[in-house]
C-alpha cells in the first residue's frame, strides 16, 4: 500500500526541547493505528507534525498530495453551551469546500444527514449539540470529521471520560468505519488496554522513547517491559488483551475496557 504520511529520521521538539528523535514509520493507505502513550511522553507532538501545525526540528514528515485530514477533537475541548443544533455542528466538516461567504447547499445538507446516519444518530439532526449523551456527542463530532469526506480520520483521546458502553461502541464504530469503508485511522490515546483491542497496528511513545508494529509485536511482555522500564505481564481474556503492571509481585490499576 502506497504511504500517506512518511516520517523520515524526524527529531521533533519546541525550540531547543527536543521531544523524540530520529523517528522513521510510515502510515499507509488503509492503515488503522493507535498512538498510544502516557500524557506527556509525545503523542501530541507527533499528532502535531502529522497534521502540519508543527514542523521538524530535523529530519522530514511528509504527505501525500491532496491528503485530506477528518479531526476528532477531544470531546472536553468543544464548547457545547453554544447553540448549535447536531446537523448545524455537523456541517461545520463542509466549510472548507462550500467556501468563505457562501451558504451551504442542499447537497451540502444532504451529505451531513448522510454522516449522521453513517454514525447512527440522524435521528437527532435537530437537537441541539448540548442535549446529546457523552457517546452521541462524540458520534455527533466523529459524523463531522467524516463530511469533509476525509483520507485519514484523525480521533485525539476518543473515549476519554466515558463508562464502559459508551467506550465500546464509540470504538467498534471506529473499527466498523476502518473495516466498512477502508478509512484509514489514527487513534491518539493514553489507553493501551483499549486501544490494542480495536487497532491493527501500534505507535507506542513513552518519553523520549517510540516504537512501532503490529499489535501482536507491541503487545509482547519483553516488548512493554523495555519501553515502559518496568516489569509487565501480557494476559488474554476472552480474547482480550489486557497489560498487568508488576510491582513486588502485585498488580498496579488494571482496567479492562473490551
């Protein structure tokens, strides 16, 4: 598959900061990866350099022509007091084409409907944004990005403070848009228990350290052992993965979200 994105020996940082250093992976077309890290450690800053808002101290990041980014903010960075109704939000994702000045078109409105329904909520076009449930609301940003009618769907920490049900149909909708569309995914997230359930491949950034692969290469004790410097254990449950933090023999906050 031809690549997207390509980071060629890229050492990125602020300034002086370096963050990572000479990081080489491509994303290709049809990908479905999980960035994955502690807060801090780097995933922001890689999100940064894929979508263009920062540029390589060294080394490149490039794109392929005409690449079109589908942005899933964090759901706590939408200011849902505003008073939008889903469809009005949802066409938001049509801006860049219908134009600065001009009014959205029937095939405009119809292509949000067509997103809502994709993600499961155009019965809720008309409601208004701040009415809707965690999992709707991200649903209502997820038919957004898609609009735009994206190559990539970009979802920064998609299932951050939600329960258990909303966390697991907000990610098999993911992998049902990867699997029924061939969308190509990135999925930033601190949750490696969550993630390595539902991705095909994963970007894993502690600090000052990234390694790249496929699930089952990452999701290996000798593998989290070494990035995370301490000693895990790597158990399936129902065909689960889950990762157990070892300490004096005792295990540390595990959380199964399946």
């Amino acid at each position: 598959m031809s690549a997207l994105i390509t980071f060629d020996h890229a050492t990125l940082g602020y300034g002086r900061r370096v963050v990572l250093s000479d990081i080489s992976f491509d994303i290709p077309s049809g990908d479905f990866l999980g960035l994955v890290g502690p807060n801090g450690a780097g995933k922001t800053t890689i999100l940064r350099a894929i979508l263009g808002s920062l540029a390589p101290l060294a080394g490149t990041v490039a794109k392929a022509p005409a690449l079109r980014f589908g942005y899933v903010p964090q759901r706590d960075s939408v200011d849902y007091n505003f008073p939008l109704k889903v469809l009005d939000v949802v066409m938001m994702g049509r801006y860049d084409r219908i134009g600065l000045m001009h009014r959205p078109t029937r095939e405009d409105r119809d292509r949000a409907c067509a997103a809502l329904e994709h993600v499961g909520i155009v019965n809720l076009a008309e409601n208004p944004l701040g009415a809707l449930s965690g999992g709707q609301k991200q649903r209502a940003l997820i038919a957004r990005a898609l609009v735009g009618e994206p190559n990539v769907l970009v979802l920064d920490e998609p299932t951050n403070g939600m329960d258990l049900v909303s966390t697991t149909q907000i990610l098999g909708l993911v992998r049902e848009l990867h699997e029924r569309d061939n969308l190509t995914v990135l999925m930033v997230s601190h949750a490696l228990n969550e993630v390595a359930n539902y991705v095909e491949r994963i970007a894993l950034v502690v600090e000052r350290g990234f390694r790249i692969g496929t699930v089952a290469q990452i999701m290996t004790e000798e593998t989290l052992t070494q990035m995370y410097g301490i000693p895990v254990e790597v158990d399936e449950m129902e065909g689960h993965r889950i990762v157990v933090a070892r300490r004096q023999g005792n295990g540390i906050g595990v959380h199964r979200h399946a």
